[in-house]
C-alpha cells in the first residue's frame, strides 16, 4: 500500500528524518509513536507530498508521489497537526470546497459531504462560521476533510489534541471504523491511545526506526522482566528481612510506603519462578499483613521509554568506554561516579524529549574533558 | 483550479479587501472624472485613467498581500498541497481571481466614454484599449505581488515590499534621469549589474569557479567592447533599464494615443514570469 525507502529529510544541518525504511500494508491501523520532535509530522508530511524529501523515495499504491503526484494524492486523505480550516468559512463551504479539491464528481458532493458530517457529527454545526467553533469541533471538521471522499489511505497527525476526554472516545471509536475500510495511520505521542487503538505501532526516536511490531510483541520483547510489588504492615528492615528467606527472588528494593508504618517492596523474580505465592505464605507465617500484592507486567511506556531513551544511553557510555581505556586507573573512580551521575540525570529526564537526553550525554563528556585537564 | 478560484473570489468579499479595492478605485476614478471630463470638459477618458494609476500601487498590494502569505502562516497550505491539484493550477486559481476582481472596476470604467459620449465628442477606441492596458498594467502589478506575498509568511511584509517595488516602478522614469548617460558611465553600470547578477549566481550555486569565471570573462567582453566600439555604451543604462518602466506602455496610450504592441507582449511576459517564479518560491519551500 504505501512504500517508504531510505527516506531523508535535512533542515540545514538538523537530520530530522535518517534513513527511514518501512512499508504499510492495507486495512490495517499504524500507529506513530514517538517522543515530540521525533520527525513524525516530518515523516507524515512527506508522505502525503507537503515536503520533499532530501533522499529516499515514497510510493503510495506503486505510483511516487513526486513523480505521479495527482495520482498519489487522490489515494490519501490528510488531517495535520493543525487542521487546514480556513477561518472565513463556514463549515458546509469549507468542506464543499474540500470535495471540489479533491475532484469529487459533482452529483455525487452533496451527499458525500452529509455522509461524512454525520459520521464525525457535526451536521447540526454546519451553517456556522469556522472561527466560531470550539477547537473540538475544528478538529472534526479537519477530520472530516480527510476523511471525505474515503480515500484508501487516512493519515491522521495527533488527531485527539485538544479534545475532551469524551471526544477522545469517539474519536477513538470513528478510527475503529473508519479502519474497516480503509488503512489508517495515525501518530500520536500518548501511548495509550496508540495502544488502544492500533494494529501496529513503528516507534520513532531522533528520525530513526527503533521498533515496529504488534503492541503484544513489543511488550512481549521485554516481557520475562516481570516484577512484583507489595505493601507490608511492617517496618522496612523487619520486610527486607521476611524477604530475605523467601528462595527465587533476585533483587528486591524496600522503601517507605505513604502510609505510617507500612513498607513497600519491589521484587524481582528469577527467571521462571513464581514467588508470589510464597511471598504469601512467609509474610502470613511472621504474622505479618500484607496490605497489597500485584504484578506489574512492562507496559508499552517501558518498551517506549527503552526504545527512545536507551537509544542515546549505550552511545554515550560506549564513548566513555574507549575514553577509559586511555586513562590511568587512578582516575577510574571518577570515571565511574560521572557515569552514576549520568545514570541519575538520565533518570531524572526520563519524561523530557529524547533530545534533551542527548545534550545532557554529550554535556557530561564535556565535564569529563576538563577534569582531565 | 475552478474550486480554488471560486473560494477566493468568494472570500476576496466576504473579507471586504474586494469591495474595498474596488470602491477605492471607482471613488478615485470619479473624482478625476468630474475634474478632467466633466468640469474641464476633456473628452479623452484614457487620461483619467493615467490619473487613477497611483491608486493601483496602494490597492493591488491590498489585494495580492494575503493570496500566499495567510495560507502558509494558518497552515491551510497543507491542504492545497496535498490535494490532488498541481501547484500550476492552485497558482493560477489564485491568480485568476485577483485578476477578475481587478477586472470589475475596469468594466465599470467602461461605462466613463459612453458618458463623455452622450455630452459630445468621444474618442471610444482609444479609451477602450486604454481601459484594456489598463486592467493589463493591473495583472502585471498582481503577479509581482503574487511572487512577494509567496516568499513571506507576513500579510504586512508583502504589502509594504509590494507597495515599495510599484512605487519604484511608478518612479522610475524619474529616477533614470539621474543616470549618467556617458560612454564611461554606461560601461560602469554594465559593470555593476554583471557583479549583481554574479553574486546572484553564486548564492544559487555556491560554486566559486563558475561565478568567478562568469565575472571576469563578462567584465573582459564589456571592456573589450567599451575600446572597440565607444557609442555602444551612450545612453545604455537608460535604454535598457527604462524598459522596467512598465507604466510607460500606458501612459504611451493615454497621453500620446500611441499603442505599442511590444509593449504589450512585455506585459504578458512579465505576468508569464511571475506566476512561474511564484510556482518556484513554493516549490523551493517543499524542499528546503
């Protein structure tokens, strides 16, 4: 359906696409994930023909959008990061327009256009100004327009920004159908919407292809790293001591809970064992209450945090390696408290785009290279 | 094209420019009615018209600041791009409609001549074609500000640039006649364009062997010509530089009632380049 090779896009010096290679089959929903400023919208763009590419090419249906533009175009409806409304228009117009754009057949505009008002529901708004609506309801209008005429393709850039929670559900709910008959492909940086919604997900971090797969798979790539986390009516060294006695536990980290005299645990199984029913029985043996007891499988946030911040992580310490080798032993201790403080700023960050990230790597060898001086 | 032309003719209306720029220029265009035709009684419309030209430098900047500039800063750009439409087309869409609301007034000044007509004496032919270059000079000056409109993301900067270039070309007649008109003057003006268009060159290519070779071999042809052939450069700046005066096609008509037909193939070349440079600037911005 759509071919995407070796695709390229510079801004000056910034590489905002880098090489990015992936194909998208029909009647499937894609979901774009990716930390902001990842080159979604960059890759999105190029897509539908908005920008050219430096390098690489993009085939929708066999036919390059540069070289066979017009027939590309018609197989793609586009709804951008901000819709493309135009303010002076009332929404009935706008869409009439849209319709007339897009070469719908004249006989056949009207009754396109009140199909797809309903679908998006927007129908009883439609003799109103563009710039009178809410940005909800801008948003469906956008949506509307991408959706008009059915295009085999819909790409959808953040399609639930600015909506309500309710919206979002219907939204959601219109992707669902829409995927029926035709391959969505939507980008997003909230992962549970993507989640929830898509077949498929490609993560993209700095430009670069990190994963694509199933969201199953993806959780399930990272997937025996299960642990289990308990609340324990006790003090903290009393619960560190319990778990001590308990066999198949590999590493467990006790801290304060909220609550006045209650401790938390964090517990990491060996591979293959199942402790939770032991943990059960010592705690009970003590007497001790166990308040709380549950497994936490890794999510699609931890494959996401990973993905896009491990990324840049192995690179730095990598450098710092072969800075090592070089050094005297002497100076190994700072070496490897610098890299504690890396690992703590990296920690710190882990909600910050993965370019802040990046700065922070390169800020820390900067520091090294004046202590060596 | 047809969808693109048909919003923004509409929206030249509903937003007011329209019925602004025509009313601007029928008030103007009356005023100097009653002055010329009625109270002095010259019978020639075409030098009313010659009048009115200044108000074509403030009113078509008015109408041709926002055709690219709005579309690119409210993003709706995205969706002409990536609508099955070539980029000729969503051009000339718009062009067309500027054009046909610069077209309404001039057909309302077709109706000044019957006027003159029916007090006496009227010189009909020469005011219709004055009133058809007219509406042509009107073109040239809305592709010009095409172009500008589409390098800028600001309604405000192509105004003003668009209103600065016609003002020059209003001018420019004016501005000629300070140029040295001596043989050594000539060759130092050839000399000075030559380095601009170099630089231009340079700027495009970023090849320095190129440029630099196109300066010297054009500074020695001019040189060399300046020692054979000493009257070649007489009067040259004003010659070829007084072609950018693009008025002077109409005001040839309707001070002189000479028509220059070369001058009108210069008018449809100028708009030809212009909505082909605004195609360009676009083009250029996809990949950049």
């Amino acid at each position: 359906m759509i071919e995407v090779r070796n695709l390229v896009k510079k801004y000056g010096n910034h590489l905002a696409v880098d090489h990015l290679d992936f194909t998208i089959e029909a009647g499937r929903i894609y979901g774009f994930l990716g930390p902001n400023g990842a080159g979604k919208s960059t890759t999105m763009n190029i897509m539908t023909g908005y920008l050219g590419a430096t390098e690489g090419e993009v085939l929708i249906d066999g036919h390059d959008i540069l070289k066979e533009p017009e027939e590309a175009k018609k197989r793609i409806g586009y709804l951008p990061e901000l819709p493309p409304l135009y303010m002076d228009m009332t929404v009935r117009e706008y869409l009439q327009f849209a319709a007339e754009l897009k070469g719908i057949p004249r006989q056949k505009r009207q009754e396109a256009i009140t199909e797809v008002e309903k679908m998006v529901k927007i129908k009883d708004v439609e003799r109103r100004l563009i710039k009178n609506l809410s940005k909800g309801y801008r948003q469906r209008v956008g949506l509307a327009q991408a959706v008009l005429g059915f295009p085999e393709i819909i790409i959808l850039d953040e399609p639930s920004v600015g909506l309500d929670p309710k919206q979002i559900i219907e939204i959601r709910e219109l992707i669902r159908q829409l995927a029926k008959r035709h391959t969505v492909i939507l980008s997003s940086h909230i992962l549970a919407e993507v989640r929830e919604v898509c077949d498929y997900i490609l993560i993209i971090s700095k430009g670069k292809l990190v994963a694509s797969d199933t969201p199953e798979n993806l959780e399930r790539m990272l997937g025996d790293a299960d642990t289990i986390e308990i609340e324990a009516k006790a003090p903290q060294a009393l619960t560190k001591e319990i778990l001590k006695t308990i066999p198949g536990i590999e590493q467990v980290s006790v801290k304060a809970s909220g609550e006045e005299g209650v401790a938390a645990a964090v517990i990491k199984e060996k591979k293959g064992e199942d402790v939770r029913e032991s943990i059960f029985r010592t705690f009970a043996e003590k007497d001790v209450p166990l308040l709380a007891l549950q497994t936490r499988h890794v999510s699609l946030e931890d494959v996401f945090m990973q993905l896009t911040q491990n990324e840049s992580l192995p690179e730095a310490l990598r450098r710092k390696d072969e800075r090592e080798k070089v050094k005297l032993p002497a100076e190994e201790e700072s070496t490897a408290d610098a890299l504690k403080e890396e690992e703590a700023a990296e920690e710190e960050k882990v909600p910050a785009a993965a370019e802040a990230v990046w700065n922070s790597a390169d800020g820390e060898g900067d520091e090294k290279n004046a202590g060596d001086l | 094209m047809l969808a693109i032309y048909k919003r923004e003719l509409k929206s030249y209306f509903q937003s007011m420019t329209g019925c602004v720029f025509i009313a601007f220029l029928l008030v103007f265009t009356g005023i100097y009615f009653m002055a010329y035709n009625l109270t002095a009684g010259y019978p020639y419309f075409s030098y009313t018209l010659s009048g009115s030209l200044i108000v074509f430098i403030v009113g078509i900047p008015l109408i041709t600041m926002r055709s690219f500039s709005e579309e690119r800063k409210n993003k709706t750009d995205q969706l002409l791009l990536t609508a099955p439409v070539s980029l000729g087309k969503v051009v000339m869409g718009k062009y067309l409609a500027m054009a046909t609301v610069i077209a309404i007034p001039n057909v309302i000044f077709c109706l000044y001549p019957l006027i003159i007509k029916s007090q006496g004496t009227a010189y009909l032919e020469v005011d219709y074609i004055s009133i058809a270059v007219f509406f042509l000079l009107g073109c040239v000056y809305a592709a010009i500000g095409m172009f500008l409109s589409s390098l800028t993301e600001s309604q405000i900067i192509a105004f003003i640039s668009t209103f600065g270039i016609l003002l020059v070309l209003y001018l420019w007649d004016g501005l000629l006649s300070m140029l040295p008109s001596s043989a050594a003057g000539g060759l130092a003006g050839v000399l000075i364009l030559l380095t601009i268009a170099v630089f231009y060159i340079w700027r495009m290519t970023e090849n320095i062997v190129l440029s630099g070779a196109v300066e010297i071999a054009g500074a020695a042809v001019s040189i060399v010509l300046y020692f054979v052939k000493q009257s070649l450069y007489e009067n040259l700046l004003t010659d070829v530089l007084g072609k950018l005066a693009l008025a002077n096609v109409f005001t040839d008509i309707s001070n002189n009632s000479i028509v220059d037909v070369t001058g009108i193939v210069l008018y449809l070349s100028v708009i030809a380049v212009f909505v082909f440079l605004t195609v360009q600037a676009i083009q250029k911005r996809r990949w950049s």
